[in-house]
C-alpha cells in the first residue's frame, strides 16, 4: 500500500495535470489559427503585389523566331 506522502504527491501531479490540459489544447489551436491566418496574409500579399515591379517582357511570336533564323 502506497504512503500517505505519495499518495498526495500523485493526487498532486493529477491535480496539475488536470489544470494544464485545457491551456495547453487551447495553445495548440491557437497555433494553428495563426498558422492559417499567417498563410491567408501571406496569399493575400502575393496577390496585392502581382504584377508590380515586373518588367514588361516583349515576346517574340514563334513564327517571326523561324521566318529569321
């Protein structure tokens, strides 16, 4: 049979355990929201700058590359 010492101990520690589950899962879902937010922002800025500082490259049709060579 366990000592009465241990026994608080372990009542203890279930204790603890018991309060830092809730915190704990409710840090791991706020990761995840940040994550997808993190990467809804980060989509969102690829479209706000699609486009801008790009050179306008002027293409060659591939009938006018043929008629010079």
């Amino acid at each position: 049979m366990a000592s009465p010492v241990k026994q608080e101990q372990q009542a203890q520690l279930d204790l603890a355990l018991s309060l830092l589950t809730v915190p704990f899962l409710a840090g791991m879902v706020g990761a995840r929201s940040l994550q997808e937010g993190l990467i809804s922002l980060g989509e969102a800025s690829e479209e706000v700058f699609r486009g801008h500082r790009l050179p306008i490259l002027h293409l060659q049709q591939q009938s006018e590359i043929e008629i010079k060579q």
